[in-house]
C-alpha cells in the first residue's frame, strides 16, 4: 500500500496553499487558540459524534469524542469534532427511520464540505450506524467506527431485565393485570442503569456488531459495555488508527466489499440479530453499488447455526456476551463460512482478527456443535401477500405458530388498530391473524417499529401471548413474536396487503418459505379497483422528499437518489 504525501492531502486545499482564501482558513482556525505547529503539515480528522441530550444512550459520547482527540493528537493528526443529527431512538417521533436517510445525507454532506481528510463515525443507537457508514460509504474517504456500546444490564428483584424485550413482557403481564403500579414504577428505574445503548441484541447490538464485521471497528469494539474503561481505550485506539488509515488512503471502497457484506449477513445469522439489519445492510450496500437481495439473507440464513444466547430470542445481554469472549469469539465458531482474506481497518486481515478468540461461557456464546438453532435467526417469505417478500424471525416466535392457517382481523391503520384493537366485542381468538396496513415506509410514513401488534386484551387475559401478525412496518430488534414484517410492495403503493379484508384465510409457512391470501386474483382486481392510496400528511420539507424519494423495504428504504451512482464533484475553493 503506498502511502500518501503530505501535499496529496485533501486538506491541503484548506490550508496548505498560498492565497486569500486559505489566509481566511488558517487564521480562523487560529481564532479557536489552535497555533500554525497544531494543525499544519497534519492530516485533518472529522470527529462525527451523535452526541446530543436528546439521544438517551450516547450520553457517554461527548467524553469518548476526547479520548478520540487524544488518539488523534498522539499520531500526528488534528481532530475537528462536527456534531451531526442524533437521531436517538427513544425520543425522536414519527419514528427515527423517517431521519436515517436524513443523518446519512448530512455525514456525506458534512464531509465533503469541510476540510476533512479521514472520519471517526461515533454512533450506536438504532439508525445511528446505518446513517454513518452510508453517508461514509459514498463520501468514500478514509472511515473508522466507534461503537457507543450497550448500557449495563437491567435489574428488578433479583431479575435481569432487557431493553425493550422485558418492557413489552410486563408490558403484556401489566395489561392482563398481573403487574401493580408500584411494581412497574420499579421497572422503570432499574432498566436502563448507565450510558450506552440497548443491551438485547436489538438492532443497536446487532449494527454496531455488523459494522465490525464489516470492518470499520477495531476488532473486539463493539462487544465492549459503554461504560467499561475499556471502551474509553477503544476510542483512543481508533483515534490513533484513523491518522494511519488516511496516510495509507485506507477508504471505504476498499473495505465494504460484496465479501464483507455477505460475512455480515453470515454473522447477523449466527447473533439472532435484528431484523431491521436486513433493511439497513441493503441500503448501506447500495451505498457501495452493491445489490443485496432478500435470497441472499434467506441462503445465509439456511446455512449458519445462530449460537447466541441473547433476549430477544435466548436469554442473556450484551454485557453477558462481552465477558463471554464477544463478537470475535462467536466469529470464530463460523470462521468456514467467512472471508478471512479480506483486510479490515486495523490493516489486518479479518482472518487474524479472530483467529485467537476464545469462547469464556459456552451457554452464552454457543460452540459450532451446540447451537441455539441449525439455522439463523431472520427467513425470508414470499407469496401473493408479498411478491417482492417479507420476513421473520422465526427464533423470536412460539413454533407452534410457525405453520399456521387463520381468519385474518384487518386494521386500516395504526390509529383504527388502537381504536379497536382492545375492544370486548372484537372477534378475534388466538387463530386469527392479525393484519395491520398503511404502516410502511410510505404508508406510516417512515416504516415506524409497529410490527408487534399488540395482543388484545381479551386473549392476554385467556394466558394467549403470541400470535401470528402481519404488518408492511418494521419492529424493534428487542421485540419477539410470530410477527411477519416489512411486506412489499406495502399497503400504501397498492400491494395486496392493501385488499386484505377480516375474515380472508392467510396462511403462514416458515419452512416453505410462504406467505399466502387465500383469496383469488379475480376476487383481488375487484377489491384492486376500488382501491384507493391513503394521501401524504407531508406536502413541503423533509417529509414530502421522503415521500418522493424513499424506496420500499426490500431495496433498503435509502432515497433513490443516493444509492451509487456518478461521483459527486469537490468543493470549488476560491
Ligand atoms: Fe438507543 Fe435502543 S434506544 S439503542
């Protein structure tokens, strides 16, 4: 790998040149107290952090961006933190996925503006990762991610308690009477014990899990608990790691390969990841200019065993899993199914990486010969109901509901699924199918995590706690149920799911691969006829480019007009 001259450097065009414009950039930056020995003849390191009090779990961040600085300084850097939409989870409303698109496009945006020669992405709650590699991935300058890590375990009276897995469990006892106030008022409190993100294996575990697997973590990163001292040694590592990548123009392109993005879906397999990771792998691939296909989670799916123990589909958390050997360990057992010759960001081979992992607790991180299931975590259906496919997480979900057959209860809409969804006379019993429309990418808008339909009320009292459910949205990666989710084409654009009436016979197949609507299709054009698409709520901004401009689930709900494409021209300086 040659390494780069100090002229050759992007930031050069800022700095290193002699006229007025470069006077301004070099004097300002003065203006901050930095001297000329600070930042000239040095590569100019972007510190994107999503730190913001409203993100509940990268409170940490603010903190780890300074032990980032510290990395960056030692190896002859100078570091520039650019705050960037946080997009927490918990508060951002309709729902955080109508702002991941928005987050990607501010990284690459952010980028290509400033004088930035090579980025440290800081993210870990849900749509954070996603956002940041995709925007990386296309502004293709040399990329390292730190991982904010999963908070502590949770605890009630001698219990652990899981990110939202457990809050949808006592959710469901609380609303069959079985759970006081006071009882959940000490849920509340002991669940979320420190910084960092959720501790299940939700979609926050399982992107920043991927986004190693990828390789643009240090290996081990992204199993370490946000507030291990070892984490802060991470962040100052990688700050060390991204002056060495931008001298050996170490880029995205050389490290997001169709190799690295097949290993990653391999690896959500092994994990029982979340859902949602089919979603974002797709779109940050096309970031790349690589298309995944839901054949292509389906096929890893059939052949990786999924080994770890983790709620929602097993029983431990993620600080269970760091002290258990972590993601390298887990990587090991399937190191056959991986490629192992392909180089990750520490220069190394992803091969090496692993090749020394050691499993520490085998009923939390499964050997190769003892797996939780022969197969992962994710199968992808097909039928009249979703031409272009849907999925579930069959690990997540009572087997018993796996092959199914039953009466579909139809909702419109979220709003009529409240409406209705708890009332006595409602005729539904655990056969029935539960079916909820126009809550897809367009529909929603924003693809919200709906997708676990709650059980009425009636039949939680009757001691029922799954069902099978049908849904074009998404659901939380902590969520568990026989939930069959993103269906496309969704509701809103007229896919079938839209003419879905109560009392239709839907038939469930996860071994077969099959989702079906046992109604025919002369009976399907009629209702197509009548049919008519819900209106967008969003008429001007951000919310009516979504709406022009997202594309549906299996292509990864990235806007049309960033997946890759021409290059985008540098900034013009005079
Ligand atoms: Fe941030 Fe779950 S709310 S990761």
């Amino acid at each position: 790998m040659s390494r780069k001259t100090l002229e050759e450097l992007r930031s050069q065009r800022w700095f290193g040149v002699d006229n007025m414009r470069a006077f301004g950039h070099r004097s300002r930056t003065m203006e901050m107290g930095f001297s000329r020995e600070d930042f000239m003849g040095k590569p100019v390191i972007g510190i994107v952090n999503t730190w913001a009090d409203t993100n509940t779990c990268h409170s940490h961040m603010r903190q780890r961006a300074e032990e980032v600085k510290r990395g960056v300084w030692q190896a002859g850097g100078f570091p520039l933190e650019m705050p960037a939409m946080s997009v927490g989870e918990q508060h951002t409303k309709p729902t955080s996925m109508l702002y991941r698109n928005f987050l990607a496009m501010e990284t690459e945006e952010l980028l290509r503006s400033q004088p930035v020669d090579g980025v440290v992405l800081m993210g870990g709650c849900d749509k954070t990762t996603p956002a940041l590699l995709m925007g990386a991935i296309s502004m293709n300058l040399p990329a390292i991610y730190v991982p904010a890590g999963a908070m502590l375990r949770g605890h009630w009276r001698g219990t652990t308690l899981g990110s939202g897995t457990d809050v949808f469990k006592y959710w469901a006892e609380r609303r069959a009477g079985n759970v006081t106030n006071e009882q959940w008022s000490e849920l509340e409190e002991g669940i979320a014990r420190s910084a960092g993100t959720c501790m299940t294996m939700g979609t926050a575990s399982t992107m920043m899990s991927l986004a190693e697997v990828l390789g643009f973590s240090l290996p081990g990163a992204s199993s370490i608990p946000a507030v291990d001292s070892t984490h802060s040694m991470m962040a100052s590592r990688s700050g060390r790691r991204i002056v060495e990548m931008v001298w050996n123009d170490q880029k995205p392109s050389d490290i997001a390969t169709h190799e690295a993005f097949q290993d990653a879906i391999v690896a959500d397999m092994a994990l029982g990841g979340s859902t949602n990771a089919i979603i974002h792998l797709t779109a940050m691939a096309g970031r790349a200019g690589i298309k995944l296909t839901l054949d292509d989670f389906d096929e890893a799916s059939k052949k990786t065993p999924m080994l770890l123990n983790l709620k929602p589909s097993g029983k431990y958390l993620m600080e269970d899993f760091y002290y258990s050997g972590g993601l390298r360990a887990l990587l090991r057992q399937i190191s056959d199914l991986l490629h192992l010759d392909r180089t990750v960001c520490n220069g190394m081979t992803f091969g090496e990486n692993i090749e020394t992992a050691e499993i520490f607790n085998e009923e939390v991180i499964r050997p190769r010969s003892n797996p939780i299931s022969a197969t992962g975590g994710t199968a992808a259906l097909k039928g009249n109901l979703a031409p272009y496919g849907a999925i579930i997480k069959p690990t997540a979900a009572e087997p018993h509901l796996l092959k199914h057959t039953g009466p579909a209860v139809a909702f419109e809409n979220v709003d009529d699924m409240y409406a209705r969804i708890d009332d006595p006379d409602l005729d539904v019993t655990k056969d029935s199918v539960l079916v909820l429309k126009n809550a897809g990418p367009k529909g929603a808008p924003g693809m919200p995590e709906w997708g676990q339909l709650p059980i009425p009320q009636k039949l939680l009292k009757q001691g029922v706690r799954d069902m099978v459910r049908i849904s074009d949205c998404r659901m939380s990666g902590t969520s568990f149920g026989a939930c069959v989710l993103h269906v496309a084409p969704e509701a809103a654009v007229g896919g079938n799911l839209a003419l879905v009436k109560t009392g239709d016979l839907i038939t469930l197949d996860v071994e077969a691969r099959k989702l079906e609507l046992h109604v025919s299709d002369e009976e399907l054009e009629m209702r197509r006829n009548s049919w008519e698409a819900p209106k967008s709520p969003y008429t001007r901004g951000y919310g009516a480019l979504f709406m022009q401009h997202v594309t549906q689930a299996h292509e990864g709900c990235d806007f049309d007009f960033l997946h890759a494409g021409d290059s985008t021209p540098e900034p013009k300086i005079y």
